[in-house]
C-alpha cells in the first residue's frame, strides 16, 4: 500500500541531501502520516491520514 494521506493525496517528496563537500545524494520526504480509524460513508475502516488533515479536520474519527 502506498503512504499516501487518504484525505488531500500528499505523497513523498524527494530531493537531495547536501554534504559539507555539497555533494549531492537523492532522499526522500516522507510526509506524517498516521493510521487512523476514520469513518468513511458511514463505514468506518482503517486509513492513513497526514497530521495537517486532523487538525484540520477534513477527516471524520470513528468512534
């Protein structure tokens, strides 16, 4: 499964990390996300969910 936030779609993000040298070596942006229980059309079921979301709350909780 891919780690991407069930509610706006914001995935990794890549780039490079610098050395003193500046020598360049790809990485990766992993964006923080949480696997949450939320309700989704009345069903609830288990997502990942960036933390911007919920404190937004653009995404509902299931109990």
């Amino acid at each position: 499964m891919a780690k991407v936030c069930h509610s706006c779609g914001k995935g990794p993000a890549f780039g490079h990390s610098r050395s003193h040298s500046m020598v360049a070596t790809k990485r990766r942006f992993d964006p923080n996300l949480q696997r949450v229980r939320i309700d989704d059309a009345g069903t609830p079921r288990r997502a990942y969910v960036c933390t911007r979301c919920l404190k937004a709350g653009k995404v509902t909780k299931a109990l």
